[in-house]
C-alpha cells in the first residue's frame, strides 16, 4: 500500500477526535491543568479499596462468592478484583475512538468503572454481613457510601484529536478473546502512523480501527489544556 492509500486511512480512522467521560465536576480543573496520569484522584482511598478486594478474595476461597455478568458470561470476585486492580494500580488515562462506547460507559459504569465495581461489591458484602468482621463491615459501609456519592452524577465528553503526538506513546489496548493486547499505538502524526504501519502490518489494526473490535488508547503521559476539548 503506498503512502497516497495510507493517508487516505489516517485521514478517515486516526485523524479523529478521541474520547474520554469524566465528572462535570472536574471539567473547570481539567481546563485548567489537564491530565496527569501520575496523580491519582483517588490515591486517598486505595489503600481502603485494596483492603476490600482482599475480603473479597477470602471469602470466595470459603465458598462465599461474589458474581457479576459480563458479556463473556459470569466471572466471580477474584476476576472483578484483578481487573479492579490495574484501575488502582495504572498509572495512564484512558480514551475510546468512539462516542457511541462513552454512552455505553455511562450506562454501565456509572461513576466510572472503579466507582461501579466498589459499589457492586460492597454491596455484596453488606448482603453477607454476617461473614464480617467490625472492621471489615466499617470499611463496607465507608465504601459503599463513597461510592453512592460518585454515582448518578452529571458527566461531560471530551476529546482529543488522534492525530495529536500524545497518542503515538499510549498503549493500544485491545481486547482479544482470552486474551488482551498491548500494542504499540498507530494514532499520533501521519509520519508515525506510517512507521508503525510499516511495521506491524494494518491488517492487524484495522477491525479495530474499523471500530469491529474494541481497544482503548491509555496515554501514559501528561496531557497540556490546550490540547483538550469538551463536546457542546
């Protein structure tokens, strides 16, 4: 493919504006300073959030066991926990290439995706309370009001274009059935996505950019206000 095909491609799939969903409440800071991915919002309560994990994780070595549905069927508490735990643990921002997923995550994850799964499986352990102990039904209870707190809130959509150089370090995290991917990340300038191209193939990218398979761009690195925008 020469080089007149592949602008044509960078033109239609990465030359786009790029998602993320964040609180209303943060829109003026986000303007302000941008994104750091080193600063964790919620790096006071991490250390409450792990310990949680850590009870859901003994209880179903017991047999008492959380469940939740995903669409790949029904996992238990020790998967939502290890997925759980890159959110707490990552230190990158996450953006979808389409606006349609962010409605999606609005549904699904109210509050964003931590928030929903501290919710869910506080929930659960106050349904067990009786598995407790005072401490750990204190720290169900404390999660679960701060997790009610951040639910159910206005949110905004804002966006990047693809084509801006703070993409060309993200990871491209795409879902493979059993499996994720760790890619390196097509999107940024035509010269970059030409590189990568050149490298890995675009038959390997392009159902993903098609938008037929799902991946998430995790930038890793601080985002400057001018580069970001908000939908009206």
């Amino acid at each position: 493919m020469n080089e007149k095909e592949l602008k044509i491609i960078w033109k239609k799939y990465i030359d786009k504006k790029i998602y993320r969903i964040v609180p209303a409440a943060q829109k003026s800071i986000i303007l302000k300073k941008g994104f750091d991915p080193s600063k964790d919002p919620y790096e006071k309560v991490n250390p409450k959030i792990k310990k949680m994990f850590q009870i859901i994780i003994k209880l179903e070595k017991r047999g008492v066991v959380f469940e939740d549905q995903w669409k790949s069927g029904p996992v238990k508490g020790s998967i939502v926990v290890m997925t759980s735990m890159r959110s707490v643990k990552g230190k990158y921002i996450d953006f979808v290439a389409k606006k349609k997923q962010i409605q999606t995550f609005r549904k699904r994850w109210d509050g964003g995706c931590l928030v929903t799964y501290v919710n869910k499986l506080t929930n659960f352990l106050l349904e067990k309370i009786d598995e407790l102990d005072s401490e750990g039904e204190k720290l169900a209870r404390y999660l679960n009001k701060w997790s009610k707190k951040r639910m159910g809130k206005k949110s905004e959509v804002l966006y990047i274009k693809g084509s801006n150089k703070i993409f060309e370090t993200a990871i491209f995290y795409c879902f493979i059935p059993q499996n994720q991917g760790y890619w390196e990340s097509p999107f940024g300038s035509f010269q970059h996505f030409v590189k990568v191209i050149k490298k890995q193939g675009l038959r390997k990218y392009l159902p993903f950019l098609k938008g037929e398979k799902l991946f998430y761009l995790r930038v890793r690195k601080k985002i400057s206000p001018k580069e970001i925008k908000f939908e009206k």
